[in-house]
C-alpha cells in the first residue's frame, strides 16, 4: 500500500494531477508482480515524505492504465518519470537506489 504522501495516479486523472501540475511530478510506473517494483517502492514512499510540498510523488499501475504507460513509451517497468510543465523531463528505467533518485528529483528544484 503506498504511504500518505504518494498519490495514485490513473488514465483518468494523469492529464489534471501530473500533465497541469504546477509542481515538476516524480510518477512511478509499476505493476504488482514486478519485483524491482516492490524494492523501489519503499523508497519511493520515503521520497514522497521527503519532498512534500516542492515534488508531487505517485505510482501508475501499467497492468491498470496500459494507455498512459504506452504514450510515455514505457517498455520495462520500474520506470521512474519526471514530469515538468506536461512533459517527461527525465526517467530512469529499472531498479536504482535512493541516491540516483534523490540527483534526479533535486534537478527540478
């Protein structure tokens, strides 16, 4: 279950809460039998607690939201994006630590 601090992006509301975002937007595409995905979550979470207020954090399930997976070319999942003024800005594909992420994160501050 994703901590207080991660939203639960979908098809329906990825355009108002990740694409109009007034704040760059750290989205997680993942899928529940991905294990990289169980090891990157965590952190993920911690992420979300960390930057509250400066970087909004959510997770996309691709099995749940094939459509906003496909239009951003997710292939291999995790895949980590930052979004920033309706465009991916950066990602990162598959399982890196809290450090790598934490670089790209402060990159949009």
């Amino acid at each position: 279950m994703a901590g207080a601090n991660v939203k639960t992006f979908t098809t329906e509301n990825f355009e108002s809460d990740v694409l109009k975002s007034e704040q760059a937007v750290l989205v997680d595409f993942w899928a529940p039998w991905c294990s990289p995905c169980r090891m990157v979550a965590p952190i993920v979470e911690e992420l979300a607690d960390e930057y509250v207020g400066r970087i909004a954090i959510g997770k996309v399930n691709v099995d749940e939201n094939g459509p906003v997976a496909s239009q951003y070319g997710v292939m291999s999942i995790p895949t980590l994006g930052i979004f920033k003024g309706g465009k991916m800005v950066d990602k990162i594909v598959g399982f890196r630590g809290k450090p790598d992420l934490v670089k790209m994160l402060n990159a949009q501050l």
